[in-house]
C-alpha cells in the first residue's frame, strides 16, 4: 500500500503543487489547509510523514507540530518555512521535527527530504519488527559468553544485524567486545559476502580521517598527489565500522550525516557526487548523550546513527561469562604457542569470579595470557594471577582471628590483624592499608610501634 502523507498548507499553489509531485512518486496524499483540518485528519488516520507548514491562519505550526507529537510521539514532521523563519524552523526540530524545508524549494529537495524521511520510519518499523520476532537462542559464533546479560545483548545483535541497512551504535566500556559485536553484525548480515572496512575516528587528525573517509581528488591539498578512493567507497556493497566515533570531530559530523542519509557523498576537492550502498555500524565507550548536551557531538548524527542500538555490559555484571572466557582465552593462546591446555586451580576460579574487571574481557584475556607463561604449562594458581586480583585471595583467606577459647584484647585482634594482612599483601603497604581500610601514614605508625622492622623498608 503506498505511503500515505498529509499536507497541511495554506497556500493553494503550494498546497497543490506538493500534491501533484508526491503523487507522481507513488505516495497517497491527504490535504489540509489550517492547523485545526490538519490536526483532525492527523488524528483520524495513521499518516507516514507530515509535511506542515508553519504560518497558517488559525495556529502556529510550531503548535500544530506540538499536539501531532502529543498525539504520537514517533510522528514524523518536515515543517515548511519562509527564510525569515530559519529560526523558528530549527526550534521545531528541537521540538521533535524530523527536517525542515525552505521556501522557496527546489522540488529535488522535496523529493529528497521526504524520501529520506519514509527511509528512515522504514528502517524504524524494521527494528521493531526484528525486536518482536521469536528469539532464537544460543550465542553467536566464536562468541563466548551465555550469561543472561550476554544472551540478550546476542540477540538483539543477531536481529539488527539482519536489518541489512539499519545503522548501528555500539555502545559499552572499554574492552567489553564492542568491535567483535560489530564484526557480528557484518558477519549475520546479508551483507556478509561484501566488504568489511574499519575506522578508527580517534586515531588520525581531522582533516587526515575526512580524506580517509571521503577520499579526495587530485591537488585536494598539498600532498594530495593522486587521486584517492576513500573508505566509504571501499564499503560498498558492505559494513564500514566506525570506532570511537565520540572522537569523531564535530565539523566532520554533518558530513557523515548526510552520508548516511543520503548514501551519497563527495570526495575532499571532488565536485562529483558518488553513490554507495553501505551500512553504518559506530562504536563508544563515551557518553554521547552528555557530549549531545555538551555540545560536543551532534544530536542529529547521534540519533541517526542510534537506530539500531546496542548496549554490551561490562564483565563485571555478567559473572558467569568469566570462567568460560578464561578458558577460552587459557586454551587460545596454549594451542598459539604450542602448549597443553592447562587446568585452572579451583581458588584461581574463585579469584577471577570475584574481581571488578575494569578493563573488562580484554583484561581477562591478557591476565590469561600471563597466566599461562608464568604457568610453564602446569596448572594455573593464585600465584600466576596478577597482585590486585591475588588481593583477593589475600581478603578472603584470612580467618577468624579469635581462637576458640582464646579471649584477646581489642588492640591484639587489631595488631594480629594487620600482620596478616600485611602478610597476604607481600609487605605491600599501599595494598595493606586499603584492604584494611585505612590511610598508608596510619599503617607505617601502627606498623612502626610494634616494632616489625621487616615490614618498615619494605614496598610501599
Ligand atoms: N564474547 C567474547 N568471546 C570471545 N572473545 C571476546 C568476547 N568479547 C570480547 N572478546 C575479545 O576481547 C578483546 C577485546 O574486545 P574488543 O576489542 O571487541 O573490545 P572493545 O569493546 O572494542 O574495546 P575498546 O573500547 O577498548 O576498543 C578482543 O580480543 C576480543 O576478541
Ligand atoms: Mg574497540
């Protein structure tokens, strides 16, 4: 069934103009002529797009826009204006306006707009359509991971992945997996078959990642010798991964924009435009909703680029994730470098079980690594894992301290306390003291009246 628009304009030439050219592109078409017909006819039936103009007699469009979204609040709005109203314009796509349109306009500028508008609800309804679809379980390959936290993330991946031009936004901390989720939704996509193309946007200078991207011609700029495709034309018929794209510099965000909406671009000193087919997949470790409020990262782009979104959860909150990983990483880089698998003693488990994981699977994966050098192959111990996670052992090992019919004085608990603590830590006084909870200064007085001369020059 053809996409039905309204039309809410005063102007009869404009009015019928808009008709006769939206028609012929195949869309079904409603008119109004003032806010209040407009509003009715909103409300009586389920429009795709909206184009409002914004001085009708009765009302202000700006409120015609309001009430639409009160009504719906995924409705989708072009509002038209006059030049002295650019203004009021950019207020209306704060207010919830998709886009708006200048009069007088071009009618390839209409058609772009309004084809662009009916992609993007396309592209929602798809989404959604994916995120209702039955679940299909299990992990994706290559994948480890069957946590409940992890399993939800899958899926949500394996269905936007099948959105085959959905563009994506990767969010989750660092070393959490983000770019092997990118790669997932490549890879389960129908565009498996094209080509895979990363960018890093943090790791160049601003104008060296708009010529990566973009490409650019011939005399661009000064070391521009020859002409140079860019990546996005490398991704066509593909996925092109943008990393770190809070990095990405804001002059450059517009243009990204608009080459995602329009799948269209020109390279840097290039005059001709070049199409492509190529979905978008971007991933942050950043909170780019506070960059939007800063300032710092575009709404448009942001909102654009979160169409299908993913949240990867740290290690830290998908605690049965760890052992499989540690495994997988222990049984990796055994087979790499030509040793057995080696078994994980029963207290490394535990060990790895109860550590935070600021560095998230990447830090697993290296600890494992170590692990198995230090190892020589036999099985790994507590001794092979790094001092901050050790620490733990150091917490947990530490028993009761009163004795079955000892009765000891407070300041004895204390003092025996802290020698084991101090034990468990190495004579590491940092690590001491904030295990023990206390500062490093109270620790070397305690430490110096009981006279324990082996722990005073010791690591601090
Ligand atoms: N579920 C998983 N199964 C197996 N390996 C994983 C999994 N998740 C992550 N890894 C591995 O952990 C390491 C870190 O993952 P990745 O590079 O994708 O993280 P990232 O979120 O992109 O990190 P950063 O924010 O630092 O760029 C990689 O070696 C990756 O292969
Ligand atoms: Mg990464």
């Amino acid at each position: 069934m053809a996409e039905q628009i309204l039309v809410v304009e005063d102007d009869t030439t404009i009015r019928l103009t808009l008709r006769d050219v939206l028609e012929k592109q195949g869309y079904g078409i409603d008119l109004a002529e003032d806010g209040a017909q407009g509003l009715a006819a909103f409300r009586a039936s389920d429009y795709a797009l909206v184009m409002l103009d914004l001085r009708l007699p009765d009302m202000h469009g700006l409120e015609v826009l309001r009430a639409m979204r009160e009504t719906d609040g995924e409705a989708l709005v072009v509002v038209m204006t006059a030049y002295p109203e650019v203004r009021t314009a950019v207020d209306c796509v704060k207010a919830g306006a998709y886009d708006y349109l200048n009069k007088p306009f071009e009618l390839d500028d209409l058609k772009e707009i309004v084809r662009r508008a009916l992609e993007t609800r396309r592209l929602r309804l798809e989404v959604e359509r994916l995120r209702m679809a039955a679940p299909q379980a299990g992990s994706i390959e290559g994948m480890v991971g069957a946590s409940p936290a992890y399993l939800a993330m899958t899926e949500v991946t394996r269905r936007i992945a099948a959105a085959a031009r959905v563009p994506v936004l990767i969010r989750g901390e660092s070393g959490t997996g983000k770019e092997r989720v990118a790669q997932a939704i490549h890879n389960l996509s129908p565009r498996a078959s094209g080509p895979w193309v990363t960018l890093n946007c943090s790791a160049l200078a601003e104008g060296l990642i708009e010529s990566e991207m973009f490409g650019h011609e011939k005399g661009a700029f000064t070391d521009a010798k020859a002409a140079k495709r860019g990546l996005l034309e490398l991704a066509d018929g593909g996925t092109l991964f943008l990393d770190e794209i809070g990095d990405l510099a804001l002059p450059l965000q517009p243009k990204l924009l608009r080459a995602i909406e329009t799948q269209a671009f020109r390279r840097v000193g290039g005059q001709k435009e070049l199409k492509v087919d190529v979905r978008f997949v971007a991933a942050t470790n950043r909170d780019l909703d506070a960059m939007v409020k800063a300032g710092s990262f575009r709404e448009d782009l942001y909102y654009r680029l979160n169409v299908g979104s993913i949240d990867v959860p740290p290690l830290r909150e998908r605690q049965p994730d760890i052992l499989p990983l540690a495994k997988h990483f222990l049984a990796d880089a055994a087979r790499i470098m030509g040793m057995p698998e080696p078994e994980i003693d029963a207290a490394v488990g535990a060990l790895l079980e109860r550590y935070g994981w600021p560095g998230n699977v990447r830090e697993l994966r290296n600890v494992m690594e170590r692990a198995l050098i230090l190892s020589g192959g036999g099985a790994i111990r507590p001794l092979h894992l790094p001092k901050e996670i050790a620490a733990g052992a150091a917490a947990a090992s530490i028993a009761p301290i009163a004795q079955e019919g000892a009765l000891l004085s407070l300041d004895e608990i204390e003092k025996r306390h802290i020698r084991r603590v101090m034990e468990a830590s190495g004579g590491n006084k940092t690590r001491a003291a904030k295990l023990l909870g206390i500062t490093r200064l109270t620790l070397r007085t305690k430490i110096a009246d009981y006279g324990w001369t082996e722990f005073l020059g010791s690591a601090e």
